[in-house]
C-alpha cells in the first residue's frame, strides 16, 4: 500500500455553502472518487481527502489537525474564535472565495423605536452568534441580554421571546416577512478557504498547490479576454477604457496603419456600457471571451 501523504480538507457536505464549495475543487482539478453520500471522500487524482461535514464541525476538524484546509462562511468561523477561549485562534483565513456572500445584522419590528445601537440598551436580543454579539455589543457599550436560538430567530420577536434579533441576511425576504428591519451590520461574511498550522512540509506543498488552484480558478472566473480594432489615434483612450487590464497586447493589421489590434486580459467584468465606451472612442469588432484557465 503507498505511503504517500494526503492532505485533507473539509466542505459542508449538505446546505448553502456545499454544491459550490464541491464545484470549486472540480473546477482546481480534483475529482472525487466515491460518492457523496460518504463522510471521507478521495480525490482519484491528487493525494487529497475531503471530508462532507457539517459546517459547524469544520473549525473543530482543522484545529485537531484531521483536516488542514477548510470551506466555511466568514461568520461561522469567527463564532467559534469568539466563543473558543482560544482552541482556534490558530486558524487562518487564507482565501475569500466570492459566494455565500451575507451579513450579520441586528433588526428590530416595524413599531420598535429605534434611534441607535443605544436604543438595544437593556433589551433582550436573539441570534445564534452569541460570541459575535456580545464582543460587538461589549466593544460598543452596551449592556443587553442574550438569548441563543438555533434556528428560527426571526420568530422571536413575535412570540416575545426577545425584542430584536441579530441574524444573517442575504436577500433581506426572511426579514420583510416577519415585519422586521434591518438595522446595523454587525460581520460582513462570504465563504473563506481556512488554513491550520501545517507543521508536515509534504502536506504544506499540497496545500499550497491546492490553494494556488483555487486562486487561478476565482482569477479566471472574474477575467474576461477582450479583443478588438482600435483606431491608431484612440490607442490611449480605448487602453484607459479597458477594465483591470495591465498591459494589453497591440499588434499591426496586415496593409493598414489607421487601426491596430488590441487583446487584453481584463480582471475586471466586462459589462455592456464598458463596450459602449469602447465603441463610442472608436473601437471596432469588439468581441469578449469568458477565460477557462489562468495561472500567473
Ligand atoms: O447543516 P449545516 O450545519 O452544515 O448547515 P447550516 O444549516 O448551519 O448552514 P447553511 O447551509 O444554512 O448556511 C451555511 C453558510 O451559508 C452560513 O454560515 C453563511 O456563511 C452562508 N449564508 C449565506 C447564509 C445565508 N446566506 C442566509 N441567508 N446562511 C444562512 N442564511 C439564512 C439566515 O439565517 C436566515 O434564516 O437565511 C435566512 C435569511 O435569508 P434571506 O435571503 O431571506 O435574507
Ligand atoms: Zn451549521
């Protein structure tokens, strides 16, 4: 049997954060071998285990070091540092990784009167980020009590359970439904590539490699290949328009020295008013690629 190292790496098996997080690693060219349905899954080819967990689990699987890499939301990692007397302080967010985007926000019903943070002065809030409250409360003064809840938080209002909550908002539905208004953003979360401490050189490597990976693949997925004609005279003007481009390469027409042609990387979107301004100073056959891969 080979002794070759694995590193491993742990993803939410079931919920918001697990098709994209499983696609991501297709994507970095790490196909799994068995089915989904396991706890430990092997990559068939690269020495990689991924473990489908829940995403609470994860902090705990990297800090016992049964994993070294982690997939989870912004939010649910701080809760833990919060709440963890430092068990994982040694955690390292390594990569924000663009979805599961949401944010941690305190709301009040319709009828509450609400000036600021002050007025939750001796009130009783429900959320299930107890540790990122009560730091966010301690920091800014204010005393009020905590009630933790699961799940279903947006009901405690109603049922005089709590006066506000504080909870993750990404469309905001959740809380228009239950007569309730955002107010202070607490946390800012999107889903985050977690390191441990790797004390093994060999594994280190892998998750460097794995981790390089994922950047080539965020890099492409946000880059568009632009390619167009461009009047000689508006070479400067149509170069200033090109979004996130370092240096596009230009290159002569055959028989012509009126227009030139202009490929360039763009790590910015290329939307349709950026191809208007281009138009508008001149350029021509404007044509926009996505990029599959890309590695700096
Ligand atoms: O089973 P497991 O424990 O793994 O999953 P889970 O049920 O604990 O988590 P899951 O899958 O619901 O969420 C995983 C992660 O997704 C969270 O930790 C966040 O990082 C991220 N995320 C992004 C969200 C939301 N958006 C979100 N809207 N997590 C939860 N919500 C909930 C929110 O709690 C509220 O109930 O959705 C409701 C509000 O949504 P809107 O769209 O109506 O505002
Ligand atoms: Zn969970």
């Amino acid at each position: 049997m080979s002794n070759e190292k694995r590193l491993k790496i742990a993803i939410q098996k079931s919920g918001r954060l697990a098709e994209q997080s499983l696609k991501l690693l297709e994507k970095s060219g790490i196909t799994l071998a068995k089915s989904r349905d396991q706890l430990l899954c092997r990559a068939e080819n690269f020495p990689l285990d991924i473990f489908l967990v829940r995403d609470d689990d994860i902090p705990a699987f990297l800090a016992t070091d049964v994993c070294q890499l982690g997939i989870l939301g912004q939010n649910a990692l701080l809760e833990k540092q919060a709440l963890g007397n430092g068990k994982f302080a040694d955690l390292r967010q390594v990569l924000p990784l663009g979805y599961g985007k949401c944010r941690l926000s305190m709301a009040v019903p319709h009828d509450f009167p609400y000036q600021s943070l002050a007025s939750l002065e001796g009130k009783v809030i429900a959320t299930s980020y107890r540790g990122l409250l009560s730091d966010y409360l301690t920091a800014n003064n204010i005393k009020a009590d905590i009630v933790t809840m699961e799940g279903a938080v947006e009901v405690a209002p109603r049922t005089h359970l709590a006066d506000v909550i504080c909870d993750l908002v990404s469309t905001g539905s959740t809380l228009i439904s239950n007569g309730l208004v955002e107010k202070d953003v607490i946390l800012r979360s999107e889903a985050v590539l977690v390191s441990n401490n790797i004390a093994d050189e060999q594994i280190a490597a892998l998750a460097e490699k794995v981790t390089s990976r994922i950047k080539s693949v965020l890099l492409a997925k946000n880059s568009r290949y632009v390619m167009l004609n461009s009047p000689t005279d508006s070479l400067a003007a149509i170069k200033a328009v090109l979004p996130g481009s370092q240096s596009p390469a230009v290159m002569p027409r055959q028989g012509r020295d009126d227009i030139v042609a202009v490929h360039a990387v763009c790590e910015e979107g290329v939307f349709w008013d950026t191809m208007e301004e281009l138009k508008a100073n001149g350029a021509k056959s404007i044509l926009v690629m996505p990029i599959e891969k890309m590695l700096d």
